[in-house]
C-alpha cells in the first residue's frame, strides 16, 4: 500500500503561503518548507478545513450529477 500517495490525496497547504511542501513532522508540529511557519497538526486541518469541506462538497455534488442523468437515461428508456 502507497500511504505517500495516499497522504498525497489529501493536500494540506499552510495557510500563511499556500505552500503544501512541509519539514520537520514530528512531534505534532509541522513546519512549513516555504515560510518556516510552525503549526500542529490540528491547527492545519483546522486551517484546511474549509478546503477539504468544499473539496467533498464539489466531489459530492459531481457524484450527485451523475447519479440524476444515469436515472434520467433509465427513466427515458422506459417510455
Ligand atoms: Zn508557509
């Protein structure tokens, strides 16, 4: 199992920089590459939070479309 492209999946970007190239994570603290900002890892999902809801949200919505047009294709078949 890949977990680096697993983790890869789901992007975190420092909210300072936008930078998603991040060092030293270890002991629940995160320093980012880019600004040398110092988060914990709970203030980053926090941070990212907005992002991964309105990711779901499109991911959702999309799965949703394409849900109504298979049972628009199916409904018209049977006429
Ligand atoms: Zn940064």
């Amino acid at each position: 199992m890949d977990l680096k492209k697993y983790n890869r999946s789901i992007k975190l970007l420092c909210p300072t920089c936008g930078s998603d190239d991040f060092i030293n994570i270890e002991l629940e603290i995160i320093t980012c590459n880019n600004c040398k900002r110092e988060l914990s890892e709970n203030q980053l999902i926090q941070e990212n939070d907005k992002n991964i809801q309105e990711n779901v949200k499109e991911v959702s919505s999309k799965i949703e479309e394409e849900a109504i047009k298979l049972f628009k294709n199916k409904f018209n078949s049977f006429k």
